[in-house]
C-alpha cells in the first residue's frame, strides 16, 4: 500500500483503503500533500538508511543503539500516526503532538548520550531520572497506542497494576515506582530487552526488504500464477486465494494487510464462482493469516523465537515448513470438498491469465531464493542476507518498465520499510515491558507453577490451558507481542512438562497467530467480510473452521516433535506428515459434512475421531484411525454410487 496515499474512488464493494483504516491500526497515519509528504517520506527514509548502517555496519554500545532506536521510533509514532482516527487534518500536527513527540524523544535521547554514566551509577537514581523514565515510557505507550492498538496496553496496565499493589514488597510508593521505572527504562530487562533487541537488528531489515519486494510486483506474479494454474479447477478462485496467500505471506507478515491485498483480487473471483460471501471472505481470511508461518521469511515473531530458543533462524525456517504445508493443506482440503459439495466450476480458459508470459517474469523470484541460500547455508549474518536481497530485489525491478524501481520509488520503498517499522518496535516494546514485569514479580514462576500443578502429569491439559491463554490475550494483540508474552510465561511450562523448547515455542506462536481468526476479535475475518459485503461473526467463524488444522498441527508437533525435525530420521517424518495430513484431511471433511456425498451425522462423528486418533501419535492410534477413516470412505463411495453422484473419473 502506498505511503500516505491520497484518498481514491471506492474499488469494488468497499473502499479498499477504508477498511484498512478500519481494521488495521497501523493504517491509520495522518494525511500529507505536496512538499511536507516529501519531507516526511525523506524522514522516513532517513531512519530506514540508519537501520541498515546500524545493523550492518556499526559497533555501538547496545545500550547506545537500542536508545537510538526507540527514541526514532517515538519521534516518527507521532509524526505519522494522529491521536485519533478523526485527527486527518492535512499537513498538520497539533501542538500537543509535538510537545509529546520533544519529550518521548528527549527521554530517550537522555539515555543515550548518558548511557555511560547511567550504567555505571547503579540503582542509585536521582528523582529526576525516574520523571524522565516515566516520561519515556509514557511515550512510547502512546505511540503503541496510536499505531497498534489499545488491547496491548491494557495487558500492560493490569501487569504494571498488579506490581504496584501486590507484585513488589518495597512498602511505598514512591519506592515501588522507582524501582519498576529503574527496572523497565534503564536495564535491558524492560523496554530494551530481547524484542525490541531483536527488532533493531534483525526484524527492521525484513520489513525494508518487504516493502521493496513489494514494489517489484511480485504480489500481481504469485497471485496470476496461482490463477493461471488452479483458477480453472473446482472452485478454482479459492484455491488461487489459498496459495497465493501463502506465497504472499513470504513478503508482508500483517494479517489484514493480506487478506486485503489479495483479497481484492480473490474474493470478488470467489463469489462470482458461487461461493456466499462469508465463505469467500473467511477462505481469503485464514489463508492470509497462515502467511505468517510461512517460511523462508515467516512473521517477525520467528527472529524473536531464533533469539530465545538459541537456534539460528535458517533452523527455524526450516523446521516451520511441514507444518505450515499441512496448514495451508487443511485449508485447501475444506475448500475442494465445499466446491464439489455446491457443484462449483472453476472460471473459464478466456478469464484466466496465461501461464507462459507470465513465466517469463520468474526472474522476480531471485531476490527470495537468494535469501533462501544465504539463510539456509549460513554464508552471511541475517542482516547481510537480508541486505543482499533488497539489492536482489532492485537489480530485478529494472527488468519490468512498469515495476522499475526508480530514484522516487527508492525513496518511498524506504519511506515505507521506515514506518513499517513503527507499529512492530512499538509493539516489541511494550511487550518488553509486560515480560519485565511479569520477572520482576515473580509471577511467571508463580504461573508455571500453579499450571504444572493442575495439570498434573498430563501434558495434554497444559498445551489446552496454553491454547486458551495464547488465544485469550492475543485477541487484538500483534503477534510479535503475543508471542513475547507468551515465550514469558507459558513456553516454560510447556518445557517443565516434558516438551522440547523448539515445540514449545512453535505450539505459542501458533496460537498467538490464529488469534486474528477467533471470534470475538477477528481482525483478519472482518476486514475479508467487509470487502465481501459478509456478516463478520459468521465469516469469523466459518474462517476458524476452516483453519481447523491451525488447532491440530501444534498439538502434533508438541506431542512428537518429529515434525519440527526433532530426534527423528526421514521415515519418522515421512510417517507424521502422511499420517497427519489424513487426519487432517478426514476432520475437514467432517466438518463440510462432505467426502462424496453429504454425510449424515454419525459418519461425520467417526470420521472426525479417525483423524483424531491418527494425528494423535502412536502406532494404535494410528492403525484405529486408519480403520475409522477407512470406513466412512466406503461408505461414501457405497451411497455415492446408489445415489448416482459418484463423479466422473474423467472430470
């Protein structure tokens, strides 16, 4: 989406640009015109190139550039994002943003220039010093406010509430708030603790490569490809939105920003073909949110996860595919059976765009592959790959005329990797806040072990009391926040119980992600159903049932980490993939209440508990799920073939 775009006609059902607004926080930046939208992209820009200089070239003290970091990114929160979404005066910022935007950043800075002497000095803070770290953590909560939400910020308030009362045995006040300001502003325990480490170094260079990547029209290539091969099968457009989705989750990692970008494109495809609006919407839905555990480039919650387990991310990526394919697999299994269910024809050969000039473009993929190779075989630093790319991805834009990335777009393509940046520190500060409080109290402790408690010895209880916390407090959160806090306080329990680190992260981050599908807060669901014209609770909820395999595949890996590559060889793999993908499979098609032909309730039943039992690992299991699903199959061939509607092979 272009940077501070100029208001346009409505496209299509809805104005493409307003639900954005509506549904993605991060859209919502103030309007500028003329010579001040140059200044502010060139101070946008600015930041992306002190980035990349920072990350790839410079060696400061940490506390020196985290400091630095944060304070451009209070000073850019308030000079792109109002106060309200109503505050879209043009070319104007109110005072109060600007005395706000002086001192968030002054704290900052504060540090930064002392950064020397406040180390050195110990716990010994003059009142001053707390004012100031007051005033910078207030700033930056507004900016976080402002760009991603208020959700985040209420966790926040109840943890840091909960310090105040109950959580630290100083008996003032004044002595409480000392410490829990020494705490989170000044130690590398708080704001600058892991996430907003991890964003400075690693996650900022993926959202410039991103933002670069996306002005090459890449976006436009997967998704005609996906069309020229797919679009003319059963209910071909949803099965385009599918995998495109997920080719697109390589490039931007927001849910909404998917479901809207390709869902322009795929949703009206989806109706037109006879899919309801809901279903049309709630497909785009949970495929585009399923494009953050999408490798090779995945969310920017996955560099947090490389940093906390103490695994190189190249691993990461790596270990996140079988998942992500049985994922993506899930979604596309519901969508083939509700096309055969409905009787729905794909489009025809004059509406789907040729597949040979389009192969012609393949040079666009370069820039992907390369970061690929970089990353997989550890020949540069993350960043220098990421680097490289974004290079890659200028030298293909100059074969493409109208794609060509020319000095202007370089500065707009920088301009939006700079405020890209924004919403994901802001929010990994926070989050930095929130894990240092729940340390500071000992409350994570008191969590794990109260959960380990009532769970018992069952491993299973734990992952369901996890879902439920991950699902609950990721309801409006980002995922990159969501997953902090969870890696905080539930990671650990699920690895007390016996569950390796690298599952136990996965198993949070999962359900961090598909938060943004879950009713009551399905971000992703309702920005699809406001482009499909859609009820938005109904989309949500078909959109969860869609993403059923988002609930099933980390119960897998958690309980037989085979399928992150953990203690296996290839035949383990080979036989939690296969055995997996049939139980998800069977469970899709209980819930279509579809195979060959409808199925009555009690078929539905065992079906559903075959792939249960075959997802669930072990050899009995497997074998009893083998025989269930078996079972319904013929079955169905059985009343299928008495019915009449056994299709034709040949079809």
């Amino acid at each position: 989406m272009a940077l501070f775009k100029k208001k346009t006609k409505p496209e299509g059902p809805m104005d493409l640009e307003a639900v954005m607004k509506k549904f993605d926080q991060e859209s919502n930046v103030r309007v500028w015109e003329g010579k001040p939208r140059i200044a502010v992209n060139c101070v946008l820009a600015a930041f992306s190139l002190f980035c990349l200089y920072v990350t790839l070239f410079a060696s400061w003290l940490e506390e020196l550039r985290l400091t630095t970091f944060v304070a451009w990114i209070v000073f850019l929160g308030f000079l792109v994002f109002p106060a309200k979404k109503s505050h879209q005066k043009v070319n104007h910022v109110p005072w109060y943003d600007i005395l706000a935007m002086v001192l968030g950043t002054g704290a900052f800075l504060y540090f930064s220039f002392n950064a020397v002497t406040i180390i050195q000095q110990g716990t010994r803070f003059a009142p001053y010093q707390i004012v100031i770290g007051i005033v910078g953590i207030l700033a930056l909560a507004e900016v976080c406010r402002r760009s991603v939400g208020l959700p985040i910020l209420i966790v926040a308030g109840c943890f840091l509430a909960y310090a105040l009362i109950a959580g630290l045995s100083n008996p003032t006040l004044w002595g409480k708030l000392n410490y829990i300001v020494r705490y989170l502003f000044y130690s590398k325990e708080g704001i600058l603790s892991t996430p907003i480490n991890v964003c400075s170094k690693f996650i900022v260079v993926f959202i410039i490569f991103g933002a670069f990547l996306e002005r090459t029209g890449i976006a436009d290539f997967f998704i005609n490809v996906a069309n020229s091969i797919l679009g003319g099968l059963s209910g071909g457009p949803a099965k385009v939105a599918v995998v495109a989705s997920a080719l697109l989750g390589m490039v931007s990692g927001s849910s909404v920003a998917n479901t809207v970008g390709s869902g322009s494109v795929t949703i009206p495809l989806m109706k037109k073909t006879g899919y309801d609006s809901e279903f049309a919407a709630a497909t785009e839905a949970s495929a585009s949110t399923g494009g953050q555990i999408m490798p090779p480039i995945m969310g920017a919650a996955a560099f947090l996860m490389a940093d906390y387990v103490q695994i190189p991310y190249g691993q990461i990526a790596l270990k996140a595919i079988l998942p992500a394919v049985l994922y993506f697999a899930g979604i596309f299994v519901a969508v083939h059976l509700e096309a055969k269910k409905l009787g729905l024809r794909g489009l025809s050969r004059e509406e789907l765009p040729r597949l040979r000039p389009l192969l012609k473009k393949v040079y666009l993929l370069l820039p992907l592959v390369l970061l690929v190779y970089l990353v997989s075989t550890s020949t540069r630093s993350i960043q220098y790959a990421a680097a490289i790319a974004i290079v890659a991805a200028i030298f293909v834009s100059l074969f493409d005329k109208k794609n060509r990335i020319t000095p202007k777009r370089l500065l707009e393509a920088l301009a939006a990797g700079g405020q890209g940046t924004i919403t994901v520190a802001a929010a990994c500060g926070i989050a930095g806040v929130i894990a240092g409080t729940i340390t500071m109290t000992g409350l994570a402790n008191m969590l794990i072990n109260g959960i380990v408690m009532l769970a018992g010895n069952q491993v299973l209880i734990a992952l369901l009391l996890t879902m439920i916390c991950c699902i609950v407090l990721g309801m409006g959160v980002p995922t990159t926040a969501t997953y902090c806090i969870m890696a905080a306080t539930c990671a650990p329990i699920l690895i007390r119980m016996g569950v390796p680190a690298i599952a136990a992260h996965f198993f949070v981050f999962y359900f961090g992600i598909v938060a943004d599908l879950t009713p009551p807060v399905a971000l992703a669901a309702y920005a699809g159903a406001a482009i499909a014209q859609g009820n938005p609770m109904k989309t949500a909820i078909t959109a969860t049932k869609l993403a059923v395999a988002a609930f099933i595949v980390p119960y897998v890996f958690a309980l037989n980490p085979a399928m992150l590559f953990v203690d296996t060889n290839l035949v383990g793999v080979i036989t939690i993939s296969v055995t997996s993908f049939v139980g998800i499979f069977a469970v899709s098609a209980s819930l279509e209440g579809y195979l060959k032909t409808n199925m009555p309730w009690y078929e539905r039943v065992v079906c559903c508990v075959g792939g249960l039992m075959l997802i669930f690992p072990g050899v009995t299991t497997d074998v009893i799920g083998v025989a269930m699903v078996a079972l319904v199959f013929v079955m169905q061939f059985a009343a299928a073939k008495k019915s009449g509607t056994l299709p034709n092979p040949a079809e």
